[in-house]
C-alpha cells in the first residue's frame, strides 16, 4: 500500500530527509548484489517499502531493489514470500519477477541502518518486468483484463492447493480477526477519515455481518489457503496481451475470494464493479470451479477488504493515497455498507 512520509524515527533521532537516507542503505545494499559497477540507481516508489530500479548503463540489465520497512515482516517471512514466487515461476505458466539472490547466496540481504540499537533494514531483488498497470477508467478494456486476471488467480489458487510446501511457509494470517477484529494489522477501521457516530453504527453492523457470515462459511482448504492478498491494479502489469503479477510483499494466508476482493480495491463503489466480477469469474471457472455458496459471499469479501482499506486509510492519513481519496472514502463505504446490510436482509 502507497505510503509517502517526510519525516522517519530510528530510535531517539529523527531523520528529517528519509530518502537521503535510504538512498545511502540502497548504495550500501546494491554492494550485496552480483550487479556491475556501472550500474545506476534510481527510485521508482517510497512506499511503506522504497523501491529501486538498478541499470547497467553498459548492458541495459535492469533489476528491482526493494527495501523493506522494518518491523512489518522478520527476515523468514520475506525468504518465504520469494521461495513461493520461485515456486511459481517453477510449477506455473504465470509471470512474476525472479527473485536475485545476494553474492552470499541468500534471497534476504540485511544493511546496517548505521545507528546503535537499530535494526538493519532487510532488502530483496527482483529482475525487472515491464508493462503498466491496466487503466481504471478504460471499463471495457478492464472487462477483458479482469477475465484474464480470474484465469491466472484461478491458476495460482490451484497451484497453492497442490504445492505441499505452501502451508509451511512463515506467512501472515489475513483473517477476520487480523483484519478487522481485535488484531488488526492496518489498524481499527473505526479510526477512519472523518468518522462519525451515525457512520460507525452502519459500518459497526456490516463488520458484524462480515464476522458472522465468514464463520459460517469456514476456512476448508479448499476456500482457504496461501493467496497474493494484494492484487489490485497497482500489482499488475500490463505488456501487449499479458498480465503479469508484482509484488507479493503482502502474500498470506487467507480465503481464496479475498484474491477477488483485493483485485477491486478502491473502486468497490463504482457502477463497472459487477460487471468486473461476472468477467473475473467467468475466466476463473475456465481453470477451477467456483460454488454458488463462494458466489453469494462475494459481496462479504468485498465488505471485509473495503472496511480493511477504511482503517489502513487512518492509519495513513498523511501518505498521498489517503489524502486523494479523503473523507469521500468513508462517505462511500458507508454507502457500500448500507447496500451490503439490505442485501444481506434481503438474502
């Protein structure tokens, strides 16, 4: 999720320049790495992570230098995130970078933050994948692309089902309760932009419908498993005809519809929603089948990750994301959950 800051803590002492200084842990990673001297740096997103583009000016080699924030992920988690990719680069016709390993032989390269008692900053490399990221407002070509999407997240889903090692991997629950109940990972959706009484009432009573309705429909390996968590459009790049899938930083274990959820991020309130998620379905029944019961709870996924968007918005309300969005993220979410609750009574 986009995040930009001005100003960074390590300890007792505050960086008032955060990119300067993790252009200097950047310099210092790139030393890890089997790239050439030539190479030049450049910063593509200060993220919760900063992320880098690595060329060789002799070549035209690109790679991805991603640094992590610390204290999201412990160095196991981020060397299970890349084993999988490995594992689907391997096992699937699905396009995802490749992860680089360090001169030391080790996907995970750790970089001294230079400050007595801070923890050193964990860094991963990918090879570079071009495209962009498929257009919002162009809805009939979004059809399409979404059709490909639920073919290539049905793939992945079959893929994590018959993968053994999958469930060994050190990975984040995404669940009810680390989502919106009382361990939530983005925060407490009632910290929300511009909340209100009346506002949290409507969206106290969709949460409860969510919790309810997800307890009944259970977590058996075959609606719960290890999924991206993330596959919204920023994590999709687009080259002619393929869809190629990007950073898996936020990669867990989850319910296989939240892949669905998560692909509509942001835009859960548009008119072009329906029509989107009858395209995602109808390519991910040509590879896995889908049930009418995973069917009628669509509308609860969507309800979960809308509510999770609200409270990682408060969380972050001075990253550039949440100041786009603003109060009318609330305003509409609570729209949406007014909707969710008389279908729900309805159905």
């Amino acid at each position: 999720m986009t995040e930009s800051r001005c100003v960074m803590k390590i300890t007792n002492q505050v960086i008032s320049d955060p990119l300067d200084f993790l252009n200097q842990i950047a310099q210092r990673a790139m030393l890890l790495y089997p790239v050439s001297s030539r190479s030049t740096i450049r910063l593509l997103n200060y993220s919760e992570n900063a992320t880098y583009l690595i060329e060789d000016t002799e070549t035209g080699d690109r790679a991805i230098l991603r640094i992590n924030r610390p204290g999201y992920h412990i160095k196991e988690e981020l060397e299970a995130e890349l084993i999988w990719m490995e594992a689907i680069r391997s096992h699937s016709s699905i396009v995802v970078p490749e992860p680089i390993t360090g001169s030391n032989g080790e996907l995970v390269q750790l970089v001294s933050a230079g400050h007595d008692g801070q923890d050193p900053y964990h860094c991963v490399m990918f090879t570079f994948l071009a495209g962009s990221a498929p257009d919002e407002e162009n809805e009939s070509r979004l059809e399409i692309q979404f059709a490909k999407l639920g073919e290539i997240t049905a793939h992945l889903h079959n893929h994590t089902s018959m993968w053994k090692d999958s469930g060994q991997l050190s990975r984040p629950t995404w669940d009810y309760e680390t989502m919106l109940g009382s361990k939530p990972k983005w925060g407490r959706w009632q910290d929300g932009l511009d909340m209100t009484p009346e506002r949290v009432e409507v969206l106290k009573q969709a949460a409860g419908n969510v919790s309810q309705r997800l307890s009944r429909f259970g977590k058996t390996p075959d609606r719960f498993g290890l999924v991206h968590a993330d596959l919204r459009l920023a994590n999709l790049l687009v080259e002619d005809e393929q869809i190629k899938v990007i950073d898996f930083d936020d990669c867990g274990f989850s319910w296989f519809l939240y892949d669905l959820a998560s692909a509509l991020s942001f835009m859960e309130h548009k008119d072009c929603v329906p029509n989107l998620i009858r395209a995602w379905l109808k390519g991910y029944e040509t590879v896995r089948t889908i049930s009418d019961e995973e069917k009628e709870e669509i509308p609860t996924f969507i309800m979960l990750r809308r509510l999770t968007l609200v409270a990682w918005v408060g969380s972050h309300s001075d990253s550039e994301t949440a100041q786009e969005l603003g109060a009318e993220f609330t305003h509409k979410t609570v729209e949406l959950a007014e909707q969710y609750l008389l279908d729900r009574r309805l159905n």
